[in-house]
C-alpha cells in the first residue's frame, strides 16, 4: 500500500472518528441537559409547593393566635362586667353612689383594669403576629436561597452541544490521526542496525 493509500485512509478514519466523536458528545450534552431541565422543573415545583405550604401555615397560626386573642378579649370584657356588678352590688349595699365619690372610683378601677388587660392582650398578640410574619419571612428566604443555589449548581453542570462537539470532534480527530500513524508505521519497513542510511 503506497504512503499516499495510508495517508488517504488515516485521513478518512481520523474524519470518520472526529465525526461520531462530535456526534455521540453533542448528544450527550443534549441527553445531559435535558436531565437538568427536568430536574430544575422539579424542584420549581417543589419551591412551589413549599411556599403554598408555607402560606397556608402561616394563615393557620395566624387564625389560631387572632381566635385566642378573641377569646381573651371576650374574658377580659366578662370579667370586667362581673367587676362592675359586683361593686354595684357592694355600692348598694353599702349605701353608696356609682357615680360619685368611692362608689365612681371603684367603677372607674374595674374599667381601667379591664382597659389595661386589653392593651396587654393588643400588645402580645401584635408581638405574635409580628414574629409569626418574621419567621414566615425567614423561610421564604431559606426556601428560596436553597432554590437559587440549586438552580445555580445546575446551570454549571448544563453543556453547549456545539462545544460538547467540537471538543469531541477535535478529540476524535486527534484519535484517528494516531491510528493512522499508527497504521504508517508498521506499513513502513523498519531498518535494521546494518542497513545503510541513503
């Protein structure tokens, strides 16, 4: 076979190599990305379904701590009414006037008390929504630093086909061009020590 024969050949099989080299790495760049955008539509809905979760949590402590303060709030207004009857009653019996003199102080007492546990009951139960708010805050955070560095991490692992190719078209090329010389050099006699260099 004559060196131009061999020269031909390796150039073809270095071709044909380059060729489903670039082929097989381009599809498996397009094979590997697919599999990452399936991934990140997961965890999309994922993310979504935990933020979802985490409103209606939210909405549900948020009803449970405003029912309890209701609650509170309808002692609070029973207990002063109990108060205000019971001095009536002590007032009468005593001879004294509700509107007048120690009669009107222990009136004005019941309802300032009541007014004070009120504004206590107001207080804490803004303070509870507040830090209710705040940790629903944080999560979402949490939730959604967790999402970007997942997002992130596959943007990373995503490959351009075209490049995917050409490195493996430049790889293959470079596997056939060996081959071939390769094949060249065990077509081509080899001297022996006593041969004669022309």
């Amino acid at each position: 076979m004559g060196e131009t024969a061999i020269l031909i050949a390796g150039l073809a099989i270095s071709a044909a190599s380059a060729g489903a080299t670039a082929y097989a790495s381009s599809e498996s760049a397009k094979r590997q990305n697919e599999a990452i955008a399936r991934s990140l539509a997961s965890r999309r809905k994922t993310a979504a379904k935990q933020a979802g979760m985490l409103a209606d949590r939210r909405e549900n402590v948020v009803a449970q701590v405003e029912d309890a303060a209701d609650l509170e709030a309808l002692k609070i207004e029973k207990q002063r009414a109990a108060a205000l009857g019971a001095y009536k009653v002590a007032a009468a019996e005593g001879g004294l006037s509700t509107s007048s003199g120690a009669g009107e102080m222990l009136m004005n007492y019941a309802s300032q008390e009541a007014a004070f546990s009120q504004g206590v009951l107001t207080q804490n139960t803004t303070a509870q929504l507040a830090q209710i708010q705040k940790d629903t805050e944080m999560q979402q955070l949490q939730n959604a630093a967790t999402y970007e560095a997942q997002l992130n991490q596959a943007m990373v692992q995503m490959q351009s086909p075209f490049l995917a190719s050409l490195g493996g078209g430049i790889s293959g090329a470079g596997t056939g061009l060996q081959f071939a010389s390769g094949v060249k050099s065990l077509s081509t006699p080899s001297r022996t020590t006593g041969d004669a260099i022309t």
